[in-house]
C-alpha cells in the first residue's frame, strides 16, 4: 500500500473514510490522466507502449485500488451501517450501490465497451467469467438478505436507525450488543462483496493484454470521475434549488 496514506491500526472514532477518500481521488485523478496520456491516441494511431511500462502502470493502479479497498475495510469495522448509505456521496451515487459498493459485472460491461480488439479466446473467458460473477453476486446478495431478515424486528429496526445516523467512523462500541453482532454480520458481507469486486477485476485484468489492460482501467477510473461530478454538480443544483 502506498507510504502516503498509512491504514489506522487503532480503534478510535477519529478515524475518517471520508477524510481519506478525498485525498484518494486526487490521486485517482492524476493516475488517470497519467495512464490515459500513455495510452491515448496520437494521428489516428493508438500509442505504442511497451508491455514492461504498461505491466508498471497496471500495478500502481491496482495498488491504488487495493489502498481503497483496506481503508474500506477499516471504515465497515467501525460502522458497516454507514456505508449501505454513505454520507461521503452523493445522491446519485448512492442509487447505484449494490452492497456498499458497485456491482461487480459493471466491471465486466466496462471491458466490452472500452477494448473493441478482443481476441474470440478471450471473448470465450470474458463469457466465462460474466457467468461465473452473476452466480457469486447472487450469492452475496442471498446472504445480505438473510441479515435483513435478522433485522426485522421493529426494535432492533429502530436501534439499526440510531445507528446509521452516527457520524462518518463513528464507533459501535457505545450501542447495544444485538447492533453490534450485526454489525459484524454486515461487515463480514461487504468484505465478501468487496472481495468479489476485486477479484472479478483482477482476473478480468488477467485476460487482457497489457495494453488492453490500461484501456479497461481508464473506463473504470473515467466511470469513477463521472459519477463522483455528476452527482456532486446535481446535489448543488438541488441545494441551490432549495434555497
């Protein structure tokens, strides 16, 4: 992981994901623009680069996504009720969670639409692999809605409330031992989620060529960036609106 944003390996409520999060995506926005400077095309040409230089980028991005991915970890210890409706994005964002996160086969769409040169091989293991990840989405989504069932009963429903509304790293270590058994229930399915995520990238990574690779990474990043702006640019417009 990155020596500039070490992971806490304390338990206070100090902690802050969002915090965090925003220095991430400056981050995030300057990998972008550095990888798609190397893969963009120049005279109707696509850039040559070499396999060893793209093969280093590919690692810095994945490492940038595994940075997120344990400081995410860190912020579903302390409150995993906080991130099914996070106040660190936006509305529109937010409409499109799936498990604290996006849908894995996102990913996936994101290849076919941003690497137009796929061999029928690899076409075959992209078939694969989109089978493979519907089947595990489902499963995670099955295990979710058993925590859901657990937590039907209107006063464990009001306390899962209180919950929600602590502050962003807020701890659980105040409330009732049933939210607390919870919430290690909803920590543990979005560890499963976020694994899925993250697997399903890296061998969809493992396909392509590095190259292509780089490609399917900036789609990624770029969806990243999109929805970040967008929803940022609609929730003002409703703020303003309201004033």
């Amino acid at each position: 992981m990155p020596s500039g944003s070490p992971l806490p390996n304390n338990t206070n409520a100090s902690y802050s994901f969002e915090e965090f999060l925003r220095g991430w995506c400056h981050r995030l926005d300057r990998l972008s623009a550095e990888i798609t400077a190397a893969v963009d095309t120049k005279d109707g040409e696509a850039s040559q680069i070499e396999d060893m230089d793209a093969k280093l980028l590919i690692a810095r991005a994945l490492g940038h996504f595994e940075e997120y991915y344990e400081h995410k970890s860190r912020a579903a210890h302390l409150n995993g009720f906080a991130l099914f409706s996070p106040n660190f994005c936006s509305s529109f964002e937010c409409a499109f969670l799936w498990v604290a996160g996006f849908r894995p086969r996102v990913l996936l769409h994101l290849v076919s639409s941003s690497v137009q040169d796929l061999s029928a091989q690899q076409t075959q293991a992209l078939d694969r692999l989109k089978r493979d990840t519907r089947i595990n989405e489902k499963a995670v989504e099955d295990e979710l809605a058993r925590i859901q069932e657990t937590a039907a009963a209107p006063p464990l429903i009001d306390a899962m409330r209180e919950a929600a509304w602590l502050s962003e790293g807020q701890s659980l270590t105040t409330t009732n031992e049933q939210i607390q058994r919870l919430n290690a229930s909803l920590e543990a399915v979005i560890a499963n989620a976020d694994s899925l995520r993250v697997t399903t990238g890296a061998k969809a990574a493992e396909i392509l060529r590095p190259t292509q690779c780089l490609r399917f990474l900036v789609a990624a990043m770029r969806l990243m960036q999109r929805m970040r702006s967008t929803g940022m640019e609609r929730d003002n417009l409703g703020g303003d609106l309201d004033r």
